[in-house]
C-alpha cells in the first residue's frame, strides 16, 4: 500500500518533481497551473497551502486538490499574503480547475483568450484606436 506523505516534509524540489510528473499526464489547464505555481515561485513553498491543497505518497506521487484549495481560498485562508500572490493562486487554482474552460476551446477562440490575456498584462500593445488589423 501506498503511504501518505506530509507535503510539508519534502523539500521544494521534491515537491516541483512529483506535481510535475502528475501534472505531465494530466490535461493541459492541470499542467499550466502547476507551472504557474512552480514558476512563481511562493505558494509551493507556503507551509499553509502544503498542508491544505498538496496530496503526496510515495513512491514520489504529488498532486494538488483543486477544490480543497479553491475551498480555502474562499474561506480566507490565504489572506495574509500579498494582494499579487493571492491573484496568481486565484488564477492557477481557476486553471487547475478549468474554471474557464480552456480545454474545450478550439484553436481561434484559445488564440483570442491568450491574446486579452497578454494584452491585459501589458505584454503586448493594443493596434491604435481607429485602426483596423487584419
């Protein structure tokens, strides 16, 4: 049998490793979030979302409850940090949970969402009012 792991005993890497070999055989939107979260670079290391939204056995499994997290959030459990870390969490929770349904997206409407998102983040600028692109 399988025995649990307490997430908040492994190191980061450790943690890195095992949500990255779940979320490579999950959807996408899992595989995103899990990235998000590896690349940002807080939470993963944040003791109060191990212990809430990281599941862990060995040998080397990890994976994140969507649910119990999104469940915490709601409830304020994260609130003590910073307004940005709150919305990269809020965000890859609503990837990990496919909130807004990117994987039913075709190609067109995947192209538009990245692109309102890129340029909601001021990585890209918006073409000139009154002009028309093709």
């Amino acid at each position: 049998m399988r025995r649990a792991v307490d997430p908040t005993e492994l190191t980061p890497l450790q943690i890195q490793r095992r949500l990255r070999t779940w979320a490579r055989t999950s959807d996408s939107h899992v595989y995103a979030a899990v990235e998000l979260l590896i690349s940002h670079d807080a939470w993963l290391g944040r003791r109060d979302f191990l212990t809430v939204a990281v599941r862990s056995r060995e040998p080397a499994i990890g994976w994140i409850n969507w649910r119990a997290a999104r469940e915490a959030f709601g409830a304020g459990r994260f609130d003590q940090s910073s307004t940005t870390e709150r919305a990269v969490l809020d965000l890859a929770i609503a990837l990990g949970e496919d909130r807004y349904r990117l994987s039913a997206m075709g190609p067109h409407n995947a192209a538009v969402i990245a692109t309102a998102v890129a340029l909601a983040a001021e990585l890209v600028h918006p073409a000139l009012k009154g002009t028309r692109t093709p």
